[in-house]
C-alpha cells in the first residue's frame, strides 16, 4: 500500500521559510512525478510545484515562483518544498500527491499523503 507522509509544517511569520518533506512508501517508484498542492480556508485545492524523477523537471504555480523550491532529497523517494519569503496568503494545509508519469497542475495524481499545516502570520 503507497503511503505519502509530509513533514515540515508549522507556524512561522511572514518573509520568514519552511521546508516541507514528503516520503512516499509502498512500491517502487520509477518514471514518476511528485506534487505539492495545497488548500487554504473556503477554497479549492490548488496546485503549487512539482517535480519529475526522469531528469528533474519542475513547475510551479505563479504565485510561488522565485519564492518556493522543490527538490529530490538524498533519501529514496523523498521530496522537499523550500519556501521562502513566506506570506500570510500562504496559509493552507500542504499536501503531496504522487502520479506515474509527468508533473500536471491539477489534481491528476494517484496517491496524496494527509497534509500539513502551514500558518503564516502577519
């Protein structure tokens, strides 16, 4: 059974970082992309960043670029979002998603870990 912990969260204060991480257990993973996405109060789940195991490609949303940053971890199948200059639009429960394949910003992903908060104060 896949299984998807994110770690990281927490709260921090505005223009302030946090690194969040996801290890994805379960299977072998091969030819896959692993996604950040996350869901603030009252809205819709939205895609954030994501990366591809095949030659690292990443995407991210316009409201995080130059700001967030995600990467491989040493760790097998371990993935870290970097987020920097954090504001407070940024509050939302965190979540990580795994698809086979390439990266897709919407919510095409097979698997999702169960979130983690992120609180930024003002």
């Amino acid at each position: 059974q896949v299984r998807l912990v994110e770690s990281g969260g927490g709260l921090v204060q505005a223009v302030g970082g946090l690194r969040l991480s996801c290890e994805a257990s379960g299977r072998t993973f091969s030819n896959y992309a692993m996604g950040w996405f996350r869901q603030a109060p009252g809205k819709e789940r939205e895609f954030v960043a994501g990366i591809e195991w095949r030659g690292g490609f990443t995407k991210y949303a316009e409201s995080v670029k130059g700001r967030f940053t995600i990467s491989w971890g040493t760790a097998e199948n371990t993935a870290h979002l970097q987020m920097n200059s954090l504001q407070p639009d940024d509050t939302a429960v965190y979540y990580c998603a795994v698809r086979f394949g390439v990266v897709r910003p919407d919510s095409q992903y097979d698997y999702w870990g169960q979130g983690t908060q992120v609180t930024v104060s003002s």
